[in-house]
C-alpha cells in the first residue's frame, strides 16, 4: 500500500535533485534539504510530512526526527507567517540582542516560542548564525538574515513585513 502524497509533485522534484548530489546509495544524506524543502511547501514539519521524507528518502522516521528535533530552523509546530529568530548568544547579547529581544516582545505582545494572535509573527531564541561582528543579528523565516539590529531597524523591519 503506498502513503498519500504529501509533498507536491514540484516538491518531489526539489528532494530527488538534492538527493543527486550524493553518491548512488546514500538518499539519506539529502535529509536536511529535503526537510527544509516540505517545510518551504508545508510551513512546518508534521510527524506525517516527516514519515513521508523518511519514506522518499529510504530511511526510518526516528532518524528523520532526530535531525528535525536537532537543528532550530526546523518548526514541529505551525509558526506564523513570519518566523523572527534572534540570536541570544553572548556576542549578540553583548551588543544588543536583549534589547531587542524586549523590543520585539513589547511591539508584538508575544514571547520567545509564541505566535501573534493574528498569526503574522512568532518569535524565537537563536543559535550563533555566525555572523558575531554583526551582532545583533535575527533571521526571518530561515533564509533572510538582518544585521545590526537597532530599535529603529527593528521598527522598519516589521512595517516592512506587515
């Protein structure tokens, strides 16, 4: 019996070409890009989008989970349409990052790991992004990293994304 199809047909697609930059034998070790491929799709990663990754993939779901639970970029709750993840790490609490952080939970109403009632927004605590001379740094929904994150950037970053 096969599993319903999850993931698009397009998102199909993504997860065999990232499997081919691996040797013949090793799908698995595509599982990070093809994590973050169905969440782009899905918003987040249920435990069935993660099954059927681990399905495409040929590899047991626990395995799947693992790296899922693992790294913060991945969400295994629905997050809002943006994803704020702040650095907290002490070169970016040194240079700002706990002002932020306040800002941003006094602007949006919401702490770190909450979502805005009107689902925008959700807020989360970071790990070093690797970018410490630019602290403070945050990133939006994984992919856009913002630098030298002062209150008025802060202000034009979420009228931006409003």
């Amino acid at each position: 019996m096969n599993a319903p199809m999850i993931l698009s047909p397009e998102a199909l697609a993504k997860i065999d070409k990232a499997t081919t930059k691996y040797p013949p034998g090793q799908k698995r070790s595509a599982v990070m890009a093809a994590l973050t491929i169905a969440q782009d799709e899905k918003g987040w990663l249920s435990t069935e989008t993660m099954d059927f990754v681990a399905q495409c993939l040929g590899m047991p779901p626990i395995a799947v989970y693992e790296v899922a639970t693992f790294y913060s970029m991945y969400d295994l709750q629905p997050v809002g349409k943006y994803k704020i993840s702040l650095c907290t790490n002490l070169p970016c609490a040194l240079s700002g990052a706990n002002a932020a952080a306040d800002y941003l939970k006094k602007k949006l109403a919401i702490d770190f790991n909450e979502t805005t009632g009107d689902g925008q927004f959700t807020l989360k605590q970071g790990e070093c992004f690797g970018a410490c001379g630019d602290a403070p740094v945050l990133l939006v929904n994984n992919k856009r990293m913002c630098s030298f994150m002062t209150r008025e950037k802060l202000e034009k970053l979420l009228a931006e994304l409003k």
